[in-house]
C-alpha cells in the first residue's frame, strides 16, 4: 500500500535536515573559517622571509589554539624576533 505518508514523511525528515545542517554552517563553521582567515590576514609580515610565513599559515591550519598561537606571534613581531616567532610555530602550530 502506497499512501500519502510514504513519499511525504522523508521529504519532510530531508528538508529538516538539511535545513538543520544548513544552520550549523552558518552559525558554526562559517564564523569559524572566516575567523580564521581574518587571522591569517592579519599575520603577515612583511620583514619576515615567505618560507616563515608560510609555516605561520600552516600553524594557524593545524592549531587548536589560534587565541594562543595569535599572541604569541603578536609578542614575537613586536619584539622584532623571528627567533621567537620561529619558537611559537613549533610550540602552537
């Protein structure tokens, strides 16, 4: 038997979901990747050598702590000390 419920409860279970997965994304995941790329952004240095600032992109896309990674390359350039900066990739990155 073929009823009314058989075709419209999925389509009704399909659109809640992706209507739920939708909001997650922007709610969650957008702010997140966009957060991300501002602090990318804002990390660019322009005394420091490509291959540096190409090790601080690829910290900022494996860290798990951006806020801490972030400041610490904040004290670093403003000490003007790529040694340092070179310390908070190894140890946030």
């Amino acid at each position: 038997m073929l009823g009314a419920g058989t075709f419209i409860n999925p389509l009704i279970k399909l659109i809640v979901t992706l209507i739920i997965l939708g909001a997650i994304y922007l709610f969650f995941v957008k702010p997140a990747l966009d957060t991300t790329n501002n602090a990318l952004d804002s990390f660019n240095f322009p005394d420091i050598s490509n291959d540096v600032q190409s090790q601080i992109n690829d910290a900022f896309d494996t860290t798990n702590d951006s806020d801490q990674l972030r400041a610490c390359l904040k004290r670093a350039a403003e000490a003007g000390n790529q040694h340092r900066i070179q310390v908070c990739i190894n140890k946030f990155g």
